[in-house]
C-alpha cells in the first residue's frame, strides 16, 4: 500500500516545469534560429532598407528631401490630422468604454458592434463612404457644393477619415480593463455624495490612466500611418491634401527614390518613437498593477 | 462640465479647417494630372505664371495634384475641383463628359491636335548589350523571350503596349485575325502582369525579370536616371504607337470659380513655344515641328500610328479589346 502511495506522490513543481522546456538542445537552437531569421527577413531588413535607401545619395539629398515644401506640407498635414483625430477618438473612447463597462442599456451589444465596425472593414471602403456621402456624385454632395463647403478632396474629409478607421482603438483598450475593474469603486464614491464628473475624474480615470495612454498611442500610430481611407479622399493636392503616406507612395511612382525612402524614414522613426513609448507605457502600466496589487494584498 | 472647453476647442479647429480649406483664393488653378508629370509641370507652371503676371498682371498660383490616371479622373467626377485636367489617355477624360456632366462630349475638339498638346510612344527597354537582340516587335514573340507589359485591364501604360503590337501587325499588311494571333503569342511571353507602368518597372529593373520592358518614352528617361543608365538601353521599334496626352478645362468649376479665362491661357500656353520646349526638355514629343527638330537627338524618328487611325478612338478601342468579354479577356481565357 504504501508503495503505491509514494507513485502518487505528485512531481515536484520546479521538475514539473523543467519537463515542459526538456527538448533536446538542437530543437530548442532549431526554434530560436527560425524566430530570429523570420525577425530579421521579415523586420529588421525591411526598416533598415528603408533608411538604407533614404541615405544612400547622401545626407544632402537626404536633408533637400526633407526640405522640401510639399514634404513638409505633408508632414504638417499628418501632425495635424492626428492632433484632431487623437483627441476625438480620447474623448469619444472614454464615454464609450464608461458607458458600456459601468452601466446596463438596451441596445448595448449594438453599441459595442458598431465600435468595431472600422476594424472590421477595410479602409479603403471607410474612404469610400465619405465619398458616396459627400462626393459631387453622392448623398450630400449637391447641397454642400452650392453652399461651397469642401469636406472630400481637403483636410476636413482626411480628418474625417482618420477619425473613423481609428475609432475603436481608445474604447477598445478600455472597455475590458473597465470591465475587469467592475463599479464597484464607483458605486462607493456615488454612495459617499460624489458627482458624475466628481467619479469619472477621481475615480474612473485614474483606475484606467496607463490603460489609457496606451490606447491613445496606439490610435496616434495608426492616424499617422493611415494610407487606404485617406487616399481615397484626399485628392492628392500636392501642398495641401497629401499626408505623409501619400506623398511617400506619389514620390516613388514618380521614380523619386531618394525622396520616397526619406519621408518613409520620416514616418519609420516616429513609428520607432511610438513603439518605445508603447514599452514604456506598459513597463508602467505593468509596474502599476504590481503594486496596486501588493497594496490591496496588504 | 470641466470637459465642454475641451469640446470647443475641438469644434473651433474643426471649424477653421473647414474655412481654410473652402476659403481659396481667387487666383488659383488646380491642375490634376496622372503620375509622372510632376518635374514637367513644375517647370511649366514657373513659365505660365511668369507669363500670365506679365500678361494680365495677376498673380496666380498653381497647384498640382498627381496619382493614378483613371484614379484621378474618378476624383474629379467626385468633386475634386480641378480646373484643368492633363492625363494620358482620352478614356480619362471621356468619363468627366459621361459620369459628371463637367465638359461637354466634344471636349477633344476645343483645342488643336485632338487637344493633345504633347504625345509620347511605347518602346523597348532591354538588358545591356541587347543579349536576346531584340530589335522590333516580332523578336518580342519569339519563344524564351520574356516581356514585361503591365496589364492592360488596370494601367494605360498596358493598353498602349496592346494596341502598339496590334496595330503593328495591321500596319505590316496583316489583318485582324493575324493581329490577334501576334498578340496573343506576345502576351503568352509575359511571365508576370503588373498592376500599373510603375510596378512593371520594379519588376524589369530591380527584380530583374523579363528580356524587355514595354514602356512610355518619357518614362525611359526616368528610369535611366533612377537605376543605373549601364544596365538598360533603349530600342526603338520600326513602328509604334502615338500616345496622345488629353488636356482639358473643366468647364464646371472653372465657370463656378470664375476661373474659365487663367484655365484657357493656362492650356494654351502648353501649345506656345515656351511649353513646347518645355514638354520636350522633360521627355514628351512636343506638337511644335520646329521644337521636335531641335530636339531630334532625344526623339529618334519612328513611324507611328494613332488609336483614332486604327481602332476607330479610345471609346471603341476601349470596348472591343478592353471591357469584360473584350478580345483581351478571350486571349486570356483561352491560354
């Protein structure tokens, strides 16, 4: 009887774990190489490349490129967009995300689905329903045309653009860290003569605030780069309706390398610039939790 | 409420690139155009203002927009508000008469040479040496021969190449049904189709596919200065076809901005001597005799036909070789 027990005797944890990674050495070599060669091929190159190309005529060709007043145009125009487009979406994300994760109404899987809708479709077809809305051909195009206001080929149809392919990202981010978080917290503050605002300031925001930051870079990266909706829309007026992307695909149609390749570099570091404040936020995010976590344990 | 000034903020922005952007200055043209005119436009706009300060004492300001050809005319259609619109190929400036009611249907008629005031050509870009000696078009049919046309179902570029082979064979005496068979041989030739003249080049050039490129003059010299002019040379066929470049005024906006008079001297220009000189200094065969002979070295003299010449204009050609069912897509299904 007693031998028995002891084959029951469950393995000890720490030999437990060391079981799982106990793959012959060459397999284990096997699987790193293969991630690392897919990194490199598929990554590394690729944005080397690109800074590669841009600098390959020189530092000068490279600054003339940057220089230039369309590129700079362009760039203005995508800092613009995102300046509008960014805050838009913080706003409209936060009253989603509190609306859905701290209360029950009808209609709010509805809700949550129409959230997702830009992901779902591709936006080239988001930049076309602007133009069949406000297009010369479309729904309003007529009335706006005789009241000479501009929405599709000029800056207010490329925000208007950015804005919806980027619409899920800050209420998205929320709603399940909201969700997790319960209203609970909130509840308390109503019972003890909070105000709505008085909540959503003191209580709600700061519980979410990494949670947040990290949405709002994520929706930045994104209304930065955005190519398919905004070409639809943008008219591609050099100077005043090409953002960043755009001009990038103009200039090397136009067999203008160099140039290309030093807008692309342009839009590679501020998405360089974005990844390292994405690992930022969640190395704080991260570090947050813990402690708010030993806080509650203690 | 602490949020409403946020809001504010937003609406005011909102608002002041909404006025910004229709609040356009009087003296304006918006010239729309297709992708590889930029460098001769804005050279071209320098000597039109130029010219038109000098003439009428305004000041004008011009602006370019450049994307895909068939892209950009759809635009325009949609209320991009072009003033001029300068593309490649009739076909792009027809749907503006159809689709939009923006100039009327005999738009062509308005200026002299069909209102084509610069043409280009489909020709052959070869691998140093010409190791495959491809010298005309019939060398382009030849079995291991490798040729590298972007599709004519999506890129103009491709729809000349298609009907340069067959009015070549037209031109040589044959008939349609042996046009046919040639192009359909020539097209059994291409490893891989495109989706537009850039990408064809990306493929010729850098992936280095295919024994031959099929492409506009104007553009060979563009690719020439972009990768190395020591790999690739030109060969120019016995017999090619005339590309004509459309221009046209838009004759809703401008009449809705008051702009009709700058858009006709605009276009105009382009027929002067100036702008002759100009088209031909960036590669377009110029319309003017006198600025062709000049620039004779550029432009080796070559026999060429016309769309209207054989195939009855673009319209036509467009629906008997290029729409569903057309005799591309017969060729295709059938191989």
């Amino acid at each position: 009887m007693s031998a028995t027990s002891v084959l029951h005797t469950p393995v000890p944890l720490e030999q437990a774990r060391s079981a799982a990674t106990n793959e012959p050495a060459l397999m284990r070599w096997l699987l790193i190489a293969l991630a690392l060669i897919f990194l490199t091929l598929f990554l590394f190159i690729p944005l080397a490349s690109v800074f590669y190309e841009a600098l390959k005529k020189g530092g000068d060709v490279y600054l003339k490129a940057l220089q230039e007043p369309d590129a700079l145009s362009a760039i203005q125009l995508t800092l613009i967009t995102a300046a509008i487009a960014v805050p838009a979406n913080l706003v409209f994300g936060v009253a989603a995300a509190w609306a859905i994760a701290k209360f029950e109404f009808r209609g709010k899987s509805v809700l949550i689905t129409l959230i997702d809708l830009p992901f779902a479709v591709s936006p080239v077809i988001s930049g076309l329903i602007y133009v069949l809305l406000f297009g010369a051909q479309g729904w309003f195009g007529p009335w706006l045309q005789a009241h000479d206001i501009k929405i599709i080929f000029a800056v207010p149809g490329i925000v208007l653009a950015t804005v919806f392919v980027t619409f899920p990202f800050v209420a998205r981010e929320l709603i399940p860290l909201m969700q997790a978080q319960g209203a609970e917290e909130e509840e308390a503050a109503v019972a003890l003569g909070a105000s709505g605002w008085q909540t959503l300031w003191r209580v709600t925001l700061p519980n979410v605030k990494w949670g947040l930051v990290y949405g709002v870079i994520l929706c930045n990266a994104r209304a930065m780069g955005e190519f398919g909706a905004v070409s639809v829309v943008s008219g591609h007026i050099r100077g005043m309706t090409n953002t960043m992307p755009l001009h990038v695909e103009i200039l090397y149609n136009e067999y203008n390398f160099a140039a290309a390749f030093a807008v692309a570099s342009i839009l590679a570091l501020l998405a360089l610039v974005t990844l390292a404040a994405k690992s930022f936020v969640e190395w704080r995010f991260g570090h947050d939790q813990q402690t708010s976590i030993e806080e509650h344990a203690a | 409420m602490s949020l409403s000034p946020l809001f504010r903020l937003l609406g005011a922005a909102l608002v002041s690139a909404l006025l910004s952007a229709s609040a356009s200055a009087d003296t304006t043209l918006l010239n729309v155009s297709y992708d590889v005119t930029r460098e001769f436009y804005k050279d071209f706009n320098q000597a039109f203002i130029k010219h038109w300060k000098e003439k009428a004492g305004e000041t004008l300001i011009v602006n370019q927009s450049h994307g895909g050809s068939s892209k950009q005319a759809r635009a325009v259609v949609d209320g991009l508000e072009a003033d001029v619109l300068t593309m490649n190929q009739a076909n792009d400036v027809d749907i503006l008469a159809e689709r939009g009611k923006l100039i009327p249907a005999d738009w062509a008629k308005r200026l002299p040479n069909n209102s084509a005031p610069y043409t280009s050509t489909t020709v052959f870009l070869v691998r140093k040496g010409n190791p495959k000696g491809i010298k005309d078009w019939d060398d382009l049919v030849k079995p291991g021969v490798s040729v590298v046309i972007p599709n004519p179902k999506t890129s103009g570029n491709g729809r000349y190449s298609y009907l340069a082979a067959w009015g070549y064979v037209l031109k040589k005496g044959g008939n349609e049904a042996k046009a046919r068979e040639f192009v359909t041989k020539l097209f059994g030739n291409v490893p891989v189709f495109d989706g537009g003249g850039r990408a064809a080049t990306t493929t010729f050039a850098q992936r280095n596919i295919g024994d031959a490129l099929l492409t506009f003059e104007n553009e060979v010299q563009l690719i020439q200065k972009e990768f190395s002019a020591e790999q690739i040379e030109v060969v120019y066929p016995s017999l090619s076809i005339l590309a004509e470049a459309p221009v046209t005024v838009v004759d809703k906006v401008v009449d809705k901005r008051g702009t009709r008079k700058q858009a006709q001297a605009y276009l105009e220009y382009l027929y002067s001597d100036e702008g002759q000189e100009l088209a031909a200094k960036h590669h377009y065969r110029p319309r003017n005799d006198k600025v062709l002979k000049r620039y004779a070295a550029t432009f080796k003299p070559i026999q060429l036909f016309t769309v209207d010449e054989l195939f009855g204009g673009w319209q036509k050609a467009q629906k008997v070789h290029f729409d569903d069912g057309g005799i591309y897509d017969q060729i295709f299904t059938k191989k």
